[in-house]
C-alpha cells in the first residue's frame, strides 16, 4: 500500500487542466475539498484515456434498466467548470498507473491515481521484476455520476485546446509553423 495516500470522498471539486502553451503543457488532475488541493502531473493520453474510460463507464450504467443511479446522459449546467486550475499549482507527484472502478454501495466513480515508480539506478530490469517496487503516492478520488460526466467533458475539452493538427499527416501544428512531410510524398 502506498505511504502517501490522499483521499477525497466528496470533492468539492476535480479537474484536468494545464499550466504552459500548447506544445509544452503540463496535464495536472486537481482535486479540491475546502481547503485541501492536491494536483498530481499526468501524461496527456492519461487525460484522454480516463475521460473515455468514465464516459464509457456512465453510459453503461445509464443503459441499465430504468437507469436506476440517474446518470445524465451530458453535463450538468450547474457543474460546468471552465474556471483555471486552483493556483499556485504544487504537483505532489507524477501519474503512473491509474485505475477507475464503480462503488454501487455509495453510487460513485472512483478514480485511482498512483505515483509513478521509478526504478532505482543500481537495480537491474530482474531484479525490478522479481521484486517491484510499490509506489510511494495515491490519490484517491471519489465522485457523483454527475461530477464524473463534467469531469469527462472538460479532460476532453482542455486536451483539444493544444495544438492544432495537421489535416494532412495528423501531427501537432507548431505556434512558429510545420513543416508537412506528405506534400512531398503525394
């Protein structure tokens, strides 16, 4: 089990937001319950992945019979939040794994996050697996079906607010330009 564990049941709030210019932003996953902000780094595909993996999670509970936990099939007006990430923005750690999983008994998506483990420099790659190591943080997030819907919306929209791609060979388009390798090809 992890050292560090940070554990939010009923967060006031939890998003993914940025700090830099598309191209070289930093993906954070911020939580907040009063006072108590945790914000921990994670890879751009974690933000992408995760907002699919709850979207696919609540429309298969709301697909169930009668729709019994009344999961909303799009965001809630009410919990919008387009507002920045809670400043100053201290990362407690970097992503590694994540896990998402459904708790029926307090109808909530529950999101785990855990430190990445980084292996140590005199340890060979058997040893590693043999014995791998535990990571050191966790967050824990706990949230509503309809937190979870807004959560998923924003992840999507703060991703698709970098780079444009190019229509061509689909990679990012630079602020200074881009440089298409297909025109030459076609």
């Amino acid at each position: 089990m992890p050292s560090i564990v940070h554990e939010f049941a009923w967060p006031d709030r939890v998003v993914v937001g940025t700090v830099g210019l598309p191209g070289s932003r930093t993906f954070y996953l911020q939580v907040r319950t009063g006072a108590q902000i945790v914000s921990i780094s994670m890879d751009k595909q974690h933000a992408v992945l995760l907002a699919d993996a709850v979207d696919e999670m609540l429309d298969e509970l709301m697909d169930r019979e009668g729709n019994p936990f009344s999961v909303p099939n799009t965001t809630p007006i009410e919990l919008v939040d387009n507002d920045p990430l809670e400043q100053p923005v201290a990362e407690e750690f970097r992503t590694g794994a994540m896990s998402l999983v459904w708790d029926p008994s307090t109808v909530q998506i529950v999101i785990e996050a855990f430190q990445v483990v980084e292996p140590d420099e005199d340890e060979d790659f058997a040893a590693m697996l043999r014995a791998p190591k535990e990571p050191e943080g966790l967050l824990l997030v706990r949230m509503p079906v309809g937190t979870a819907r807004a959560f998923a919306k924003r992840a999507r929209e703060v991703v698709g607010a970098g780079r444009p791609i190019c229509p061509l060979c689909g990679t990012p388009i630079d602020a200074d330009g881009h440089v298409c390798p297909l025109p030459d090809s076609l």
